[in-house]
C-alpha cells in the first residue's frame, strides 16, 4: 500500500508499439493507419485497426493536427439559437460535418453587432478550427466591418448575397412565390401576408416576393402584418386579420406564425378553408397535425445544411472558393388549410 512518501504509478496506457505488436506489422504502419494515410492496403488496415480496438489504442488527434495542419473541427457562429429554422440548419450541418469526419465546435452569438462578430471569429481562431459556418438572421451585420482571421475559410447560410464568401440558402423568393400563386390560383382575389421581423434576411426575402407576385399578377397588395416568427405574435395578426371580412387568404412567413392565425380565425368563426384559406412556411413536423393540417413550403434544411459543409470542407482542402450563391429549391407542400374562395 503506498504511503505519502510512495509516488503512485500510473499505468501506461496503450502504445503504437502495443498495436503493432498485435496486428503484426511495423509501428510506421500503425503511424500510417492512425494519420489516415492512403499508402495501407485495404486488409492491413483493418487489421491494424481491429488491434486498436482490442487494446484501446485512440489516436492522439491534437498531434495528427499538428503534422496534418488540419484539426478536422469546424466552427458554427450561430444568431437566434431558438428559432426553428436555425435549429433545423444546425442540426444538419452537425450531421453533415459529422458524416464528412469533422467535429462542431458552437459558439452562439446573442447580440447582433460587429464587436460581438469580430469577437466570435477570434475566439474561433484561437480554438484550432478549419474553417466557420455562419448561421445569420440579421440586417444589421455589414461584412466590411467584420474582421477574420488570416486564412480562415468561411461560409454564410443565410439568404443575403452581400457577402465575398460561399452563400447557402433556401429559395426564399421561390418559397413565397409558390405560397401566393397557390392562393391566387385556388380563385382569391389577393393574399395577405404576416411577415417575420423586419431585421430578417429571410422574412425580407419572402415579403418581397410576396409582393412581386401579387404585383405581377394585377392583384392589389395588402398592407403587411408583422410578426416576429412566434406563434403569439401570429395570433395577434391572426386578430386583426379574423376581423376583416375582406380577408379571405393568408400567408404567413413561417408555420409557427401560421398556428397564431389559425387559432384567431377558429376564435372569431372564421372557417378555416371555408372562410380563410392558410399557407404557411417551413413544413416543420407539427404542421401536419395542425387544425385543418397546414398547406406549407417545404424547406430542404437536410440540403441547406450537407452543401454549407461541402463548400466549407472544399475551401479548407482547396484554399478556394466559389461566390456563387446556392439556392436549395423549396416545394409547396397542399394540406387541407387552403381551398377556393366561398363565392356569395
């Protein structure tokens, strides 16, 4: 039993030269497995690495980045954490980093200015990452006044294209497209529109295309209801809206917002398509069991989220990067919440 003057000793953990051993094969075999090198038939390779396995050998990963130049992490700065589409995105692009090898290091960013960019990016910098992926909501941010690390790629999932990086984003435009020509189609004579807040890039986006379409079609615009993509923000729209008789379609910028308008118009006995049909946007899971289920916009965030990874890991591997924004498409998805208008 040692005593105060005994030092304890550790046990010595696995070596290389314990793998080795095992499987057979020289240590720089073993050296070549654990870098992921090429030059290892595919056999060896699983021999070696059964024999890791067996006498719990793990790779020093922080060395391997030392001699590689690569840490296989990759930085996410994320705005709005609870919102549903962030969420969405991030979970995605933590499966896709995943899949491709890579581990995500997460650093929310709660208040919209440049300090507090400036300051994620250099906290990122000094966190051995590859490369960052921006998961933006806000108008406020100005890419001139942003400072980035030397060298360090980056990738911007949001759906501005002011930015000289890789831009992925869903089809916003194309996503409000397809809601108020599904309305206009149906037979209404124009649609209404609950928006997202005013400082989002995507609630810009679809409020926009909203009106171009409405325009495009000789339809009159509605004055827009703004929300903050909460569902009690939408039922407060969803009030005012209920007590229009005028109103007779709606779009609202997201589905949470939708489940706020709903609930106004079931409170007033407006019916529901009967009365007022309902688009929202998302498609999230529960939309489908909304009261009547919600006809919605699909957006791909599975998508949104593997060709952020894809163009990040290709700038970390290539040292370059393409401009041109990538638009995932979206799909209109038609439930039982939108039907043609009741004629008198």
């Amino acid at each position: 039993m040692p005593t105060d003057e005994t030092p304890v000793r550790r046990r010595r953990g696995p070596s290389m030269a314990d793998v080795a051993r095992l499987a057979g094969v020289s240590g720089q075999t073993v050296s070549r497995v654990a870098n992921e090198r090429h030059n290892v038939d595919a056999a060896t390779r699983d021999r070696v690495l059964a024999a890791m396995r067996e006498v719990g050998y793990r790779p020093n990963s922080a060395a391997r980045a030392l001699r590689n130049g690569q840490f296989r992490s990759i930085g996410v700065i994320v705005f709005e954490l609870s919102s549903f589409g962030t969420t969405r995105t991030l979970d995605a692009v933590a499966a896709a980093a995943t899949v491709s090898g890579y581990a995500i290091n997460l650093l929310p960013v709660l208040d919209v200015n440049q300090r507090a960019v400036t300051n994620a990016f250099s906290r990122l910098g000094e966190q051995a990452v590859d490369g960052v992926i921006i998961l933006i909501e806000a108008h406020t941010l100005d890419e001139a006044g942003v400072q980035l690390p030397e060298g360090l790629p980056v990738v911007v999932v949001d759906s501005s294209a002011h930015y000289d990086y890789p831009i992925v984003d869903s089809n916003q435009a194309q996503g409000a497209r397809l809601a108020t020509e599904h309305l206009l189609d149906l037979g209404h004579e124009t649609v209404w529109h609950v928006s997202g807040p005013p400082t989002s890039f995507a609630a810009d986006r679809r409020r926009r295309s909203w009106e171009l379409t409405l325009t495009q079609r000789g339809c009159e615009v509605p004055p827009v209801l703004n929300g903050d993509w909460t569902a009690s923000s939408g039922y407060e729209a969803g009030r005012m809206l209920a007590a229009n008789p005028d109103v007779t379609a709606v779009f609202a910028a997201n589905d949470q917002m939708a489940l706020g308008v709903l609930r106004a118009l079931h409170e007033r006995g407006r019916v529901v398509p009967d009365d007022v049909s309902v688009v929202g946007f998302d498609d999230m899971e529960e939309s489908a069991h909304f009261w009547p289920p919600l006809t919605t916009i699909l957006q791909n965030f599975v998508d949104v989220g593997r060709l952020s990874v894809d163009a990040l890991i290709h700038e970390i591997q290539a040292g370059e990067h393409h401009h041109d924004p990538v638009a995932v498409p979206t799909k209109l998805v038609v439930r039982s919440s939108t039907a043609p208008p009741r004629r008198p």
